[in-house]
C-alpha cells in the first residue's frame, strides 16, 4: 500500500473506532451484527447500482460506504471475542493464497476458465467434499443465484457448447409454457415458467451478460417509456386508466423511437 492508501485505511478504522468509543455516537454505539445487515445489502446494491452507472466518483463513494460497513461490522466482531479486523483481512489473504497456486505456487493454468474451476475445486476440498454447486445465501436474488450455479457447473464442463445451444433451450422451455398453458393458472404453468427464466439466465451466461443488470436495465426502460405515455396523455387531459389500449401502444412506441432518435444539439430525450 502507498502512504496515502495507509493513512486513508487508518483514517476509516479510527473512525469507526471513534463512534464506537465512550464519547461516540450513541445510534452506532448501539448497532449489533444483526441490526447492520440490512444496510451492508443495502449498500451492496446501490454499489451494484453505482458500477452500472459508469460514474466513477459515486462508484467511488458506494464503494467507500461499503468497506465503511465491512470495517464497523470487523469492528462489533472483534468487541465480542477474539475475530477482528486483523484477524479477518489475514484469513481472507490466506484464503486468496491458497487458491491461486498459480501465482504463489507452481501449478500451471492455461487461462482464467481453468483458474476458475481451480479455485472451485480447491473450494470444495478445503469444506470437506460435498457439490460443486455448494450452498448458496438464502437472500441471494433468484438471477445472480442461477446464474452461479450455472457457471460452476459450466467449470466441470457441464455447459452448452456455444450460445446457440442455450438459445434453442429457451425457445423449448417457451413451447413447454405455451403447451402448459390453460384457463386457470396452475402449478405446471408456474414451474415451466421458472425452468423458462432459468434457461434465460443460461442464455445470458453464455454471451457473457449480466442478467440482473440487464433486467435492471429493462426495468428503466419500462418505467421512462411509461412516464412518457402518462405526460403525452396528461397533455391531451387524460388519464391513463382512461385511453385506450392502442392510444398506449401508439405513444409506447413513440417513446421507442425517441430514444433511438438522437437529440437536437442543446436538447436532451425524454
């Protein structure tokens, strides 16, 4: 670390400290390891959030807030017995050691798929055995869970050759719900529609696309292109629940071609 990385870590953990201490702030005084989950995944996503948007100074700052949260949570740790901040940071270089033979030892990988597959079964050994696929956190989101176990069974070789392969499964998984299909919604609908999303995952997998940033993404688009039908509507003294549905689609797809449409110089798209 440079000088300047030292004194900013020592800064953050004498921080900590501080609002912990005697004369510090009575809410952090009072916070537990169960009261600061909530906000350590709270701030994993609006880090995740941050990362998408490209803009480095609030990367920067979520990042900040999160390893603000890692240090004080060290912190509460270390107060109730003999695991803190040093003993955390030595068993996670340890950790990060051990699994990378490759650059602190003498085993030889041919690229980061093989280093990866490494690092999985070297996982396993040092838990005893047990799947590749592992266990994974209950409040892990449905996409990023999929989409881990996808990759680790991928590292074993169990994967579709190319994208086509996941492609053709979608369009499989797609006819399974339209067969499943039937006046009443019943639990083979439901289970055909998650082995659909599943495959949609895989498919995302395999061109190497982020499924749960894309699905953030689309979430956006959904929400301007809908703002903008409610102003159009708004402007001719409507009320959404009020037009009709080809009035909607009409300004749906004009907010699709604004958004394609590049902006005159000075102005900015809807």
């Amino acid at each position: 670390m440079t000088e300047r990385e030292q004194e900013a870590f020592a800064k953050l953990v004498g921080v900590c400290r501080r609002l912990r201490g005697p004369d510090g702030c009575p809410w952090d005084r009072a916070q537990t390891l169960e009261s600061m989950t909530p906000y350590i995944t709270e701030e994993a996503v609006e880090s995740g959030e941050a990362i998408a948007s490209g803009d480095e100074a609030h990367i920067a700052e979520e990042l900040g807030d999160l390893a603000f949260l890692a240090i004080f949570c060290l912190e509460l740790l270390g107060e109730k017995g003999k695991f803190g901040l040093a003993e955390s940071f030595d068993r996670a270089a340890d950790k990060l050691i051990r699994r990378h033979p490759h650059v602190y030892g003498e085993a030889d990988v041919r690229d980061g798929g093989a280093a990866y597959r490494q690092w999985q079964e070297i996982k396993k050994r040092e838990q005893g055995g047990g799947s590749l696929l592992g266990e994974q956190p209950r409040s892990l989101p449905a996409l990023v869970a999929a989409y881990r176990m996808q990759e680790k069974a991928a590292a074993v070789g169990f994967d579709w050759p190319a994208a086509a392969g996941a492609l053709a499964k979608v369009r499989e998984e797609t006819t399974e719900v339209e067969r499943a299909l039937g006046p009443d919604t019943d639990p083979a609908v439901a289970r055909e529609i998650g082995d659909l999303l599943f495959a949609v995952v895989n498919l995302a997998r395999k061109l190497s696309v982020d499924p749960e940033r894309e699905l953030r993404a689309a979430n956006h688009r959904f929400r301007d292109r809908f703002h903008h039908i409610e102003r159009r509507l708004a402007e001719r003294g409507i009320k959404p629940s009020e037009a009709s549905l080809e009035e909607m689609d009409a300004l749906w797809e004009e907010a699709k071609s604004l958004r394609r449409s590049p902006a005159p110089s000075g102005e900015t798209q809807p």
